[in-house]
C-alpha cells in the first residue's frame, strides 16, 4: 500500500491531499507509468464516485507524462473529437476521465476511436485500502481518530469511495459539534448516519 501526495489542499485548515493506492487503483498507475504502450497513446479511465479520478487526472499532468481531459463525457464531442485528433498529430499521449459506465458516445467517429483506447477502471476498495482511505482523509481534514478507530470502522464501512468519505466527515462533524475527540461512541454514531440500519451493527 503506498500513497501520492500531491501539492494542493482541500481547503483552509485542511491538510495535503493523497491519492491512496490500493487494490483498487494500483493497475491504474502501472498503466499510466508506460503511455507510449497505449493503443494509439489513448486510455479511458472511468470509476465510481470520490474514487479520485480528478487526481489521477492531475498527477499525470503535472508528472509530463501527457495531457489529461477531466470530465470528458461532459464535454462536447466534436471538441473532444478534435482534442484527440491533435494529441495524435503532436503524438501526445491522451487520457481520458469519463464519470463511469454508461457514457454513450453519439458521435460515431469519436465512439470507435476511444472504443480502441487502453480501457482502465477503478474498481472497489478492499479492506486494506478502505483503512488507508479513512487515515488519508481524516488526515486531510485534521482529525485525529483516535486508537482502534481503523479496526473498528472497516468492518462496518461501506466497501466504495463516497461512503468512506462521507463516514470521516460525519465523524469530524459530530466530534466539532460535541466539542469531543472521536472515540468510541462517535464512532458509533456516525456509522449508524451514514451506514444505517441497512447492515448489522457489529457492536
């Protein structure tokens, strides 16, 4: 497990923000080390919510490694069209960041040429992972979890990226609301908020 930290901030008191790299991701990486290997040096990485595909976007820019479109399926597919015709001719290498499955492509030259590209999507985070993401981001916002807070929470986590985010925020503003350190019961609290009764409380 290993993380990338990146220099810019999510906010005034805030910590860096890292991109955690886990079962989830690492094959992203692998394949962003080698662009010149991609299929007409084009790849397509789609993910679920939160899973840090803006970053992955960001990290390659600013490694040189070529350019990076961020929110590609929002954008108007002649002008992406074009963008792609001008990274072959400059031999650029092309990644490309779509929301997720599903992004139907109208424009049939656009549709078959990214068709061809190196397709990469990030999975799920595991157990590992999902307790790296809760220190990564309880570490952005400046909180301190306190002992055992990663074996108590994991289990009972949701397994995706939104969900853990959304645990260590709801944990951060019960803890500043209360004027407490997050223990136990804080803890508890905010995986009955986010989690719910959907899943068995593991006391």
């Amino acid at each position: 497990m290993s993380q990338i930290a990146l220099p810019l901030s999510g906010g005034p008191g805030q910590g860096p923000t890292r991109i955690v790299v886990g079962n989830a991701n690492a094959h992203i990486f692998e394949a962003l080390a080698a662009p010149e290997a991609w299929p007409f040096r084009t790849a397509v990485l789609t993910g679920p919510p939160r899973s840090g595909k803006s970053l992955v976007a960001r990290w390659f820019s600013e490694q040189d490694r070529g350019e990076a479109i961020d929110n590609a399926d929002a954008l108007d597919e002649t002008e992406l069209f074009h963008r792609w015709n001008r990274a072959q001719e400059t031999a650029t290498p092309l990644l490309i960041i779509a929301g997720g499955e599903g992004w139907g492509i109208a424009l049939p030259d656009l549709k078959s040429r990214l068709g061809a590209a190196l397709q990469l999507a990030i999975g799920s985070p595991d157990d590992i992972m999902a307790g790296e993401l809760i220190l990564a981001i309880a570490e952005q916002h400046g909180l301190v979890l306190g002992e055992g807070a990663v074996q108590y929470l994991v289990p009972r986590c949701e397994r995706s990226f939104a969900g853990i985010e959304k645990l260590v925020t709801t944990i951060d503003r019960l803890s500043m609301e209360r004027k407490q350190p997050p223990t136990l019961s804080i803890w508890r609290d905010a995986l009955e908020a986010v989690v719910g009764a959907e899943q068995p409380r593991l006391l």
